[in-house]
C-alpha cells in the first residue's frame, strides 16, 4: 500500500502505517522467542531505549507543531507500543528462564490455563494422565503459577508398557478445593510427542480429541 509523506524541517517522513508496525513487531518478537531468553531480555532492552527516543521526538515536535498534529500523535503512539512491548517481554523473558530444561528420556507436558474471561488462572492443580487399558497412569502433577502457566516433567519409564510405544494423553485440573474445573478424558492426545502444549480455557468447550493411528497389518 503506497503511503502519503510529510516534510518535516525540509526532510521527507512517511506517515507510519500502524498495521505494518505491529506486524514488523510481531515478527521481530517470534525471531526473539525462538533464540531463548537471553534473546527476549536484549529486544526488551532495545524497546525500552526506542521507546525513550520516541519520548523525546514527540516532546521536541510538539513544541513546534503542536500536541495534536499527526506526526506527534504517531510517534507517541510509537513510544507507547514500544514501552508495552518492554514489559510484555520481559514478562516473557521470566516466563522462559522458569521452563524447564528436558535432560535425555525426559518428556514435558505444558501450557497456560485461564479463566473464562481470558485471565491467568493461578493455584490451580492440573494432572498429566497416560491412558493404559486397564488403569490410567499419572505422570506427574504441578500447580500454575501466577501467569497460569504451568509444566510436568516425566521420563520413559513412567509410560512405557508393552506394546505402547507413546504415551496417550490427558489433563485434569483441580481448584483449591480439589473440585475438577476442566478434564480432556475426552480428549485424549494420541501417540503424544516429547513436548506438548495445552491450551486450557476453563471457559471454552473441549478440544476434539486426535483420532488414534490405525495398526498396520502384517503382510
């Protein structure tokens, strides 16, 4: 989409697109993720310091076109997209130094529970279950914490039985009174991989269960 340009102080500006900006930010934070914590904290930093140059740009062109002209309304905005993604990232960066680093035979089961209204649900118990023929094995149980997230480590040993390569599974969670709030028994995770993510929402229906892989037969 061609963009009209300003001419501030004899030098040509193109008026800022808001959609492509947050997609640029977006973009950029996905990269950011993808690299660790260490990543996260230094995009944080960098935000914080555009954030501050945005500041001084609005203040000095303030004084001269005043509080109301575009060019000032855009680059507050601009501050203040930086200065909220700052602490949305350093939020992140606390989020990912508490994940827990898988060592070998280890598998995880994690997510986020919130709340029908879309907020984190913390103090909530959630219970990782193996489904077996006979009796359902638990895996391992943890609390969320104040962000809803939550993380159960487990080892190979805990699932494997004969003739059951992958583990089959299912969450539970509990309130502080021990009263079941979600359950996806009948949703069981087939064939589940080394790491999966649950997204929990105590107010939305159950996920569709993943179909179990036929048997091949034997020629």
């Amino acid at each position: 989409m061609e963009q009209n340009s300003k001419v501030i102080g004899g030098i040509p500006v193109p008026a800022v697109d808001p959609t492509q900006l947050q997609d640029a930010m977006l973009n950029i934070v996905k990269q950011a993720a993808a690299n660790g914590a260490p990543a996260l904290d230094t995009f944080a930093q960098i935000q914080q310091r555009r954030a501050a140059r945005m500041t001084d740009a609005a203040r000095l062109l303030g004084a001269k076109l005043g509080q109301t002209a575009p060019i000032v309304v855009a680059a507050q905005a601009m501050a203040q997209t930086s200065s909220d993604l700052a602490v949305h990232l350093t939020t992140q960066t606390a989020r990912v130094d508490r994940f827990p680093k898988l060592h070998p035979n280890e598998w995880i089961v994690y997510g986020t529970v919130v709340d029908a209204q879309g907020k984190p649900a913390g103090g909530l118990t959630v219970r990782v279950f193996d489904r077996d023929r006979k009796y359902d094995d638990l895996l391992g149980e943890t609390e969320t914490d104040e962000n809803g997230d939550f993380s159960v480590v487990y080892h190979e040993r805990d699932f494997k039985e004969t003739g059951e390569a992958l583990p089959d599974l299912y969450v539970m969670v509990a309130n502080a009174s021990g009263e079941t709030v979600y359950s996806s028994i009948d949703s069981i995770r087939y064939e589940a991989g080394r790491s999966e993510y649950f997204a929990i929402n105590l107010g939305s229906t159950k996920p569709k269960a993943r179909r179990k892989k036929a048997a091949k037969k034997a020629p």
